[in-house]
C-alpha cells in the first residue's frame, strides 16, 4: 500500500509550478519541465535524469502500472503526491490525463558524451541535427527515430524548438531520456566540432550538387542535418556541409515531412553500418 502525501489546494506550489511549466518562459526560468502519462514516468524512473517530485491522481491508484512505478520513484527518493482528479487536471497539459506526472531537471550533456570520447569500443559518431526544425511532434520523432536506430546523440541548433516542450516529449516517447541530446547550438560551434573531430556534414538539399541519399558515406563519423519545415536546412550550414543528399521521390508530393526524411535517412546509415 502507497503512502502519499496529499495535496489538497490548488494554491499548493508544486500544483502552481507544475502547471506553470507548460510553457517555455518557466520551463527556462527553473530548468525543470514535465514528463506525463504512465510510459512516459516509467522510462523517466528508469533513466538517470533528474527528478523533483511526481503528481498521482485518485483513479490512477488503480492502474497497477501506475502505482508500479510510483514505487520505482520513492525508492529514487523522489517524492510523490496524492491529489484529487480535479486538482490533477489543473496541473495536466493533455487532453485524457492518465493520472501521473513528473517535474524534472534539465539535463546537460557534453560533445564529449555525443561524439563519445571516452569510449574506445564506440561505433563512429552519427548524430542528427535539427536546424531550425519547429513543430515539436517532428522534433519529438527525431529524436524517437535516432534512439532507434543507433545515434551516437542529437544536437539542436539556435532557433530549433524547445525540446522540452510538453509535446516534443511526449513524441519522443521517452527516447529523450535514452541518447545525449544538446540545445541552443550555434553554427560555429557545431562546424568547429566537427572539424576538429574529423565529423562530416550531410546537409538534405535540393540543387545540382546532391546525390542521391544512398550513395552518401554514412559509415564514417558524420552528423546529418535536417532543416526547417517550410526553408529546409540553413544557407549558412549548406554551405558548410561536405555532402549534400535527397531523397528521389516517383509521386506528386512536392516534399517529405522533415521527421519521415530522418527516419529514410538515418535508417539508411543503420543499414549500412549493420552490413559491415
């Protein structure tokens, strides 16, 4: 049997800061933001990230899953608290709360853990840019896409969206807490990284100078950039790139989502690494 503090008013500060933080100016302000809903919890329990305090509704007592994992995070020392269904609301951003959420910390991770310095054994660094990508379910997928399939990490670029949105979370389903993933990146930063850790640049483009995307060299060190929905990867890193790459296409469609373009892309660098 769970014993739960109980949290009764709406004015308690752990039910104001929870639905304060679902929105991008507290989630910087306090370097915390939310993880909701029952795999969500559990992949964050299992991870090492930071943990403030959980939320529990009433009805979600009776979701065995639920209460499995409320037990995972007392025994990490995070505290939970019980409230009434209707208090669980107000802090809740989805539309059908399961009942259980996660106030964590930001975490932090080094070029040393993306390009994986430390660790001789590693396969070559393959990393997924996000260039200025803005609708967090694409953000949240590529993420998703590169714990499947291998990615050393995934760096965001200054003007990409806030990967700790409610949504961008939510998407990832829960592979933001499995692969190094880095913010606020700026182009020069990311271009000196690279060079000096002999990293090639795969730009998706559209122009004379792309090849088709599976001819590129995936198995080498290389970190692929996928760009804006609606302007595509930035001037100053197609400039930049070694490589340019597309995906030929026999239909109508103008262009491919820029998350469904990661998944062929990033896919095919798994493909390619799998058969050596």
């Amino acid at each position: 049997m769970l014993d739960l503090e109980r949290i009764e008013s709406s004015s308690n500060a752990k039910i104001k800061l929870a639905a304060k933080l679902h929105t991008n100016k507290y989630r910087k302000a306090e370097n915390l933001f939310v993880a909701e809903g029952v795999r969500l919890v559990e992949m964050a329990a299992q991870s090492d990230w930071p943990m403030e305090f959980g939320l529990i509704s009433d009805s979600a007592l009776e979701n065995l899953r639920a209460v499995a994992v409320v037990e995972q995070l007392q025994e990490k020392g995070c505290p939970v608290y019980l409230v009434s269904d209707q208090l669980y609301n107000k802090a809740a951003d989805t539309v059908t709360p399961q009942g259980l959420m996660l106030v964590m910390g930001f975490r932090i991770f080094t070029w040393q853990e993306i390009l994986k310095l430390n660790n001789e054994d590693a396969a070559a660094p393959l990393i997924a840019v996000l260039d200025g990508v803005q609708d967090p379910g694409n953000a949240g997928n590529i993420i998703r896409t590169a714990d499947a399939l291998g990615c050393s990490g995934v760096v965001c670029m200054e003007g990409t969206t806030d990967i700790f949105a409610d949504k961008v979370v939510r998407s990832s389903m829960g592979s933001i807490f499995n692969i190094p993933v880095m913010t606020g990146i700026h182009p020069e930063e990311l271009l000196d990284v690279c060079h000096d850790n002999e990293v090639a640049l795969i730009a998706t483009a559209l122009d004379e100078t792309a090849v088709r995307h599976y001819l590129a060299d995936y198995v080498s060190p290389c970190a692929i950039i996928f760009g804006n929905e609606g302007n595509g990867v930035s001037t100053r890193m197609l400039e930049d790139s070694d490589q340019k790459v597309f995906i030929p296409m026999t239909g109508k469609a103008e262009s491919l989502n820029v998350s469904a373009a990661a998944a062929i892309l990033l896919y095919e660098a798994f493909r390619k690494r799998s058969i050596l």
